[in-house]
C-alpha cells in the first residue's frame, strides 16, 4: 500500500493521493510572512500523517531492503528515511525554538517537496536519466564550472574594484565575480554587475555564447534520454496489461 501505486491498486493509489496532498498543505503556510492558526493545525495533521507514513516505511523495511532484521538498522540511514526525518523534525517544538534563530525551521519544510519525487512516475524517470547519462552531465558540468573560474578570475584581476561612472561597487570581492560569471554563462544576466573595460565587455560577449552551448548540450541528451524511457516505460506497461486483458 505504501509503495508507488501500480496499474489496478486502488488501495495503493488513494494512499499516494493523500500524502502528496499533505506534501502540498504542508509546504503551503511556507508561502505567508504571517503566523495563523490555521497553519498550525495543518502543520499538526500532515506531519502525524508523515510520522505514521515513517514508521510504517520503517516497519516493512525488510520487505524493500531484502536484509531480513539487518533491514530495520540499515533503513534510518537511507536517503528517503533522512529526508523524511529531517521534514518531520521542526513540527517539535523543542527543536523548532533552537533553529528559529537561523530560519533552518522553514528551510527544513522545505525537503518536503522532494517527497513528491516518491509518488510521481515522471520525476522518477527523470532521476532514472539523470543516473543513466551522469557521465555526460558530469563532464558538461566540469567545463562549465571550469569556464565559470576562469572568467571570473580574468573579470576579477581586469574590472575596476569601483565603476568609474555610478561610483558604486563593482567586482568587489572574487565572489562577485563567480556571481557575474555564473549568472552570465546562464545567459540571464541581472545588470546589477557589469564590466566597463573594453576586455571585460569582450569576455562578456564570449561567456554569454559559451552560455548558449553548455545550456544546449544536456538539455538535449535529457530530452532524448527521457523519451527513451518513457518508450520502455509505456511498452512495459502494455505488455504486462495484454494478460490482464485476456
């Protein structure tokens, strides 16, 4: 009942319903500057939904892990069982009060969106590409932050620290330039940094092409990987519905 519900498991199903429905209410007070009381009581119900969702996952771990008792000790250090722990520890109070200080109390609310992952096919799949062609997103991934230091290193050393027209504060620090480089090789570029330097500006125009091209590579290899597995996908389902027709 627990697990992802398959084709026909309707018990199975409206349990996955009801806790992405938690998932969503839970993350909704998230979405207000103001405290209400309403809040509380639907931090109160999703999170004893999340505990009795634990406990059970906890319980039937042998089932899924396949180490008979070992199973029950191996369970709490998995990745799922960390993020339900974490999601479901600032709804106590004693904790809630120690991290109020720093805001990790809502930041922790948070992990209660990669629940949905659980319960959704779709993002599923895209984990299983995302595995599936790691390499290639690794090495995408390598060159754009290598490219991403080596232009920040060059704005850094050629940028005047101050902008000679606004006077204000222009490349101040190396992590200003890793923020104008990054934000440059992703082509959005905010405008609240720019270079005044004929050899800044020249980077600039080179960093934002190379943006193009290193956004344009894995979102083609996804693409094509996810399609593939949505193929295999929808072919397994047919052939494991053709009995069940019969």
């Amino acid at each position: 009942m627990i697990e992802q519900a398959k084709k026909g498991e309707k018990l199975s199903l409206a349990y996955d319903i009801i806790m992405m429905i938690a998932i969503a209410a839970s993350v909704f007070p998230l979405m207000f500057v103001e405290d209400h009381p309403l809040f509380h009581t639907i931090e109160q119900v999703t999170v004893s939904l999340f505990i009795v969702d634990y406990l059970l996952r906890w319980l039937t771990a042998d089932y899924r892990l396949g180490k008979k008792g070992l199973s029950f000790v191996i369970y709490p250090f998995t990745l799922w069982a960390i993020i339900d722990i974490l999601s479901i520890l600032p709804a106590f109070s004693f904790i809630g009060k120690g991290f109020k200080i720093v805001r990790v109390t809502r930041l922790l609310r948070i992990l209660r969106i990669f629940k949905f992952i659980r319960y959704t096919n779709k993002l599923q799949v895209l984990g299983r590409v995302v595995r599936k062609e790691r390499e290639v997103l690794l090495a995408v991934l390598g060159i754009a932050l290598f490219y991403v230091f080596l232009t920040a290193l060059i704005m850094f050393n050629v940028e005047p620290h101050v902008n000679p027209v606004t006077g204000a504060s222009n490349f101040a620090s190396f992590f200003d330039a890793l923020y104008w480089a990054t934000v440059t090789l992703t082509t959005v570029g905010y405008g609240d940094m720019i270079p005044v330097t004929d050899v800044g500006r020249f980077i600039s125009m080179l960093s934002s092409l190379f943006g193009v091209a290193i956004i344009a590579l894995p979102s083609g290899v996804i693409t094509a990987s996810y399609l593939e597995e949505l193929k295999a996908e929808k072919a397994m389902n047919d052939k494991v519905s053709e009995p069940e027709d019969q």
